[in-house]
C-alpha cells in the first residue's frame, strides 16, 4: 500500500513538473519572442564565421573573450556596415519612388504609352456619354405606376440620346468593316425599341423591353471591341485609358497598400527606422559574442537532455553544421554576386534609384528559379518599350543573360561542391514556404530546415542499414553453428 503511495506521488508530481515546464516554456516564448530573429541571425552567423573564429582564436593563443570580441568586430564592420548601408540607401530611394507614384504620373505614363502603341480610343468623348446612357437604361428600376411613366419618357430620351451620338460617329468603312457591321446591328436594335413599341408601361417595361434593352448593351459591346480592333486590343485599349477614378485605384495599388505606407513611414521617420535597425543589431552581435564563447557548452547542455546515442547527436550536430554552412554561405555569396553584376548594368544603363534595384536584385536572387531576372528583365524592356533607349535595353538584357545568371552556376557549384544535394523543386518549395511561414528570413531558414530533415534521414538510413549488417552476421553466425 505503501509503496502504491509513494507511485502515486511521484506521479503527481512528474506531472506538475511537466505542467509548470509547459507553463514557464509558454511564458519565455512571449518574453524572447521578439528577440527571435537576431538570436536566429546570431546563430547562423556563428556557424558561418566558425573557420574565421578559429583562426583568431589561434592568433590570440587561445584567449576565448578576445578572440570573441574580435570576431564579432569584424563581423560588424566588414558584413553589416556595408550591408546596413546599401539597405538604408535603398530604402530611402524606395520611399522617394513611392511618393512619386502619383494619378499625374500615372497619367502622363499611360498617355506615353498610348502614343507610342496607337491605343487611343477613338471617339472617347462619344463613346464614354453613350456607356453612360446605357448603363442609365440598364440599371434604372421603377416602383410606382407615375415613375414608370416618368422613367419611361426619360428611357425614350436615352435612347434618343443614343442614337443621335452614335450618328455622330465618322467611321471608316475600309478601316473598321467589322465595327461598322455591328453598328448597323445597334442602331437597329435601337430602331425597333423607338419605333415599334408603343410608349406604355406595360409594354415598355416588360420582358419585350428589357429584351430590347439587353440586346443594345450587348451590340454596344461588340461594336466597341470590333472599333478597337478585338478583344486583346481592346482590353489593353482599356487599361491604359482610365478614368480619374481608376487612375486613383492604380496609385493606391502600384504598391500593396500595407507595403505602401510602410515604405512612405520609413522614409519619412528615418530616425525612428534607424534606431529601430539598430537596437535589433546590437541584441544581435552581443548574441554572436557570447554565442561564440559559450556557445559549445550551450550545445552541450541541450544534447544532455536528448535521448539520442552520443555518436548520434555528434554526428547530427557536425553533418548540420557542415551543409547549412555550405548553404548559407553558397547561397548568400551567389546572390550578391548576382546583385552586384546586376547593379553595375543597371549603372551602365542609366537606370535611375540604382541602389534600390540592386538590393532588389540581390534579395530576389535569394529565391530559386526566379532570381535577379525579375528585376533585370523588366527594367530591360522598360528601356526598350518605354524610355526609349533600345540599346541600352539590349545591353542589360545580354548583361543579365551573360554575367548576372552565369554567376549562380559558378559560385554555388563552387562553394558547396556536392555537400548539398537538395533538388532544385525542392530547393526552390524550401525557399517558398520558408517565405511564407517565416516572412523574409524564411529565406534561409526554409532550405535550413530541410537540410536538418535531411541530415536526420541520412542518419535514420545509416542506423537501419547498421541494424541490416547486425542482424546479417547474427545470421551467419547461427547458420556456422548449425553446421
């Protein structure tokens, strides 16, 4: 009974120990949370810098604080200053184009654009009043019999309106056969509405009229598509002639609204900014330092309370350290090479905010597949359709087939040298997701992630394959007794 008790008791109490873990785990995460990215970026920085430490360390005879502080001091002036710096640059060009991108610009851009493409709508004036008399016919209702009355002489009106506007249309046959076929067809349609229905209520507003109705907006459709020479022509036709409203909808959605004014708060708020960046840089490089002191024996406490095999957790812990810092390494060196020869293009180029688009570029070359070319080829055809450089269009075009996309197969090649075998599907999903679930640092945590999944795989395989060879001379040793 007594020693049921006693299991009893050293039950409770392994359970209000696991609840009081649970409880004080949950209260540390809200306390660290907003520490959790330059703890994370402190980390990686002290897997990546490893080989640097360890030579500093030998330097300095093995003087574990001023190796350190050494490090760590390089690591601020020779990696983040310049980074800072370009970043900072870029954002301020970032807001100064987001200000910029106002209704006027927008306008005097679209009218370029409709000069140089011939995307002019003919007869605008004309057509914008006959749209609006036709969506006045087509959404107006009527409740009581003397607004009926009253809504149907002003229908009658419309229509009037209508086809004395649509008169007024000097077509060219030769030119728009197809448009001057469904104009005919139009003004039939509004012929017999005029014409052979009586001006009475009941027949006006009834399934006759609304018939008729229907009929003349989808004539007026076709007639404008055939007018600005079918459907693709007439849609981008229609882009690119906006009203004042819709030109207002294009500024507010150039940029995605949150993004928009975040760019135009930190611009405007650089103080606010800078002490912002530089409170979550000195949390991370007084991480890195100690990282870096006790950082081992950080590791080693945490392997103690795994039930993993020592050889095991050694190996898991080497394999890691290994291949994430080949992928970092390989993966950050090649996007700024990337964003480097995309900004001297782009310098060459004459394109205007350079440092903008070459953090862009840097940052976009981070992601598999897509890369430094979402920026380089827009800004290429930009030149070549709308700022009348051609040539200079053709040259980043070859810039950035030739140098910029060459330098991913060198350097990653280069630097990892088979020590990651991640398939580019799955590299490119890693990136992706990482992005998704873990805003812009998932970018390196994503591939991270998967490597350690694959590390731990490897390690899986080795153990069965172990268990395999076990159990194989097991077996022989059996059947030599047997015999």
């Amino acid at each position: 009974m007594a020693e049921t008790n006693n299991k009893y008791r050293r039950l409770v109490s392994f359970l209000v120990l696991i609840a009081i873990i649970v409880l004080s785990g949950a209260m540390f995460y809200q306390v660290m949370a907003s520490f959790v990215l330059p703890l994370f970026l402190a980390a990686v920085l002290c897997v990546v810098f490893a080989p640097l430490h360890r030579l500093i360390l030998r330097k300095l005879k093995n003087r574990v604080r001023w190796a350190a502080l050494a490090t760590t001091t390089v690591i601020a002036l020779v990696v983040l200053l310049p980074l800072i710096t370009t970043v900072s640059i870029a954002v301020v060009e970032g807001s100064r184009l987001a200000s910029t991108i106002t209704p006027a610009v927008i306008a005097d851009n679209l009218g370029n654009i409709r000069q140089k493409f011939n995307l002019n709508i003919p007869h605008k004036a004309t057509l914008l009043k006959i749209e609006r008399e036709i969506e006045t016919l087509t959404t107006s209702d009527s409740m009581s019999q003397i607004d009926q009355v009253a809504q149907l002489h002003a229908d009658h009106e419309s229509l009037k309106q209508i086809r004395s506007q649509l008169n007024t249309l000097d077509l060219n046959v030769e030119q728009h056969p197809s448009a001057a076929v469904h104009l005919g067809q139009l003004n039939k349609s509004i012929d017999f509405i005029l014409e052979h229905l009586d001006d009475t209520v009941s027949q006006n507003h009834g399934p006759e009229y609304l018939t008729g109705l229907v009929a003349v907006s989808t004539r007026y459709n076709k007639f404008k598509t055939a007018l600005l020479g079918g459907t693709v022509h007439a849609s981008i036709a229609e882009i690119v002639n906006p009203s004042p409203s819709q030109l207002q909808e294009y500024s507010a959605n150039f940029f995605d609204n949150s993004l928009r004014k975040q760019i135009l708060s930190v611009g405007a708020n650089t103080l606010g900014f800078a002490l912002q960046l530089l409170a979550g840089i000195v949390i991370m490089l007084v991480a890195t330092y100690f990282f870096l002191i006790d950082g081992a024996r950080m590791v080693q406490s945490i392997t103690k309370l795994s039930p993993l095999k020592q050889d095991y957790e050694d190996a898991l812990i080497q394999e890691f350290v290994t291949i994430s810092r080949a992928v970092v390494v390989a993966t950050l060196l090649s996007a700024l090479a990337q964003g480097l020869l995309a900004g001297i293009g782009f310098w060459i180029a004459g394109m205007n905010y350079v440092w903008m688009l070459t953090v862009a570029a840097t940052l976009l070359a981070l992601v598999p597949f897509i890369g430094a070319a979402s920026v380089w080829l827009p800004c290429a055809v930009y030149l070549i359709v709308f700022a009348d450089s051609p040539s200079w269009g053709v040259f980043l075009l070859i810039w950035g087939v030739g140098p910029v996309s060459l330098a991913d197969n060198i350097v990653k090649p280069y630097i990892l040298q088979n020590k990651s075998n991640l398939h580019p599907m799955l590299a490119l999903l890693s990136v992706v997701g990482g992005v998704q679930a873990l805003g812009p640092i998932g970018i390196l945590t994503g591939p991270m992630v998967v490597v350690f999944l694959q590390t731990l795989l490897n390690l899986l395989h080795r153990e069965i394959s172990s268990m395999d060879g076990h159990d194989g001379n097991a077996n022989g040793l059996l059947n030599e007794a047997a015999d």
